[in-house]
C-alpha cells in the first residue's frame, strides 16, 4: 500500500485483518533501515498475536533512497499524514504507534498530535554514541501517552531509565540492533499491550 504524503511516497506493509482487529498498531524504521529489521518483525508478531491490524511505514525519505530522514518538522507532518490514511482504513479503532531508534522518537515525537494511546519505543536512541550531552530524552519524557522503551543493555546511543517510561525492558548483551532476543521483545510487548487496551473504553 501506497500513501502520498508532503514529503512523497510511504510505502506501507500490512499484516492482519482489518475487520477483526481490536486495535491499529503502525511501525516505523531506524534512520537508515527498512520495516523489516528482527526487532520490527518481532513487534508486528507481538500485536498480531494481540489481535492487531499491523502496518510497518516505510517513511518517504527511505522510498527514494536517503540515508538520513532530514528536517524533523516535514519527517513528522510526514507521518501524520500517514497516520491519517492508515486510520481511515481502519476507523475507529485504538492506535499504538512505534519503531526503533529515529523511528522511536517520530513515535514518541507525533503521539499526542496522531491521538495515540501508546508508544512502543525499540531502541531510543538517547543521544549519538559518545556525544551524552546532545540528550534527546525530552522527546521521551514529553511523549504524553504510556510508553513501553525496549534497549540493549550495551547499546552506544544510551539505555533510558527506568523513570523515563511507563516501562522500561533492558535486554542483556544487546547492542543497538537489537537483533537477537527476539522472543523476549515479543514477550514485553505482548504483556504490556493489553494494559494499554484495558484503559480504553470497550476495547479492555
């Protein structure tokens, strides 16, 4: 599926069934990554197995070949714009949005504005390795909605605290990539999407 947004094409992978789903749950990648990265495809099975309909973004940017997302206002109007389509085909139901690392902080960034529920972070980069005075933990701390933070415990961009998030999941011997341990994100995910759910009226 294919949406047009400000800053050209998403492209957008479906899994799961529209019709049945208690809930939207749209992904979305690193800064220079794709939708199909062991930590998003262990996501995308966590929600499908919690009765979502589940789409992993491919933002614009990436479409046409850049490496780096550029301004992170068009990144954002970028993907409210997407947001919006995915919703439309999907009206009325309860939204959880996420991604890893810059995929992290667009979720974490447009939640309030997208009307998300929660946020599942894979990976926030807190600051680039080595530079721990350029935090970026404002774009979590300011979310606005539950978020759940999943991180490597040896990851170089910074391990939030346990305070920074409704919940904190740190994965030993796991570096940014978050490449192995798959059944333990799927795990954290899978238990802490029902709590999400449960406050929202009729879909508990």
């Amino acid at each position: 599926m294919d949406v047009d947004t400000s800053s050209g094409v998403a492209r957008i992978e479906l899994d799961g069934d529209a019709a049945a789903a208690r809930f939207l749950f749209v992904l979305t990648h690193g800064a220079g990554g794709g939708v199909a990265s062991p930590d998003l495809l262990a996501a995308r099975d966590a929600a499908l197995r919690s009765g979502a309909l589940v789409a992993r973004a491919l933002q614009p940017y990436r479409v046409r070949g850049a490496r780096a997302p550029g301004s992170v206002d068009k990144q954002d109007a970028a993907w409210a714009e997407l947001v919006a389509a995915l919703r439309e085909r999907a009206p009325g139901l309860p939204l959880v949005q996420g991604g890893r690392s810059n995929g992290a902080r667009v979720a974490c960034r447009t939640a309030g504005a997208v009307g998300a529920s929660g946020i599942v972070a894979l990976a926030f980069p807190l600051h680039p390795p080595g530079k721990p005075e350029h935090s970026r933990i404002g774009e979590l701390r300011d979310r606005g909605v539950p978020a759940l933070v999943i991180s490597g415990a040896r990851d170089p961009f910074g391990v939030p605290d346990a305070g920074d998030a409704d919940e904190v999941v740190v994965i030993p011997g796991e570096t940014h990539a978050l490449k192995g341990h798959t059944g333990l994100i799927m795990a954290a995910i899978e238990r802490w999407l029902p709590i999400v759910l449960a406050d929202l009226p009729g879909k508990g």
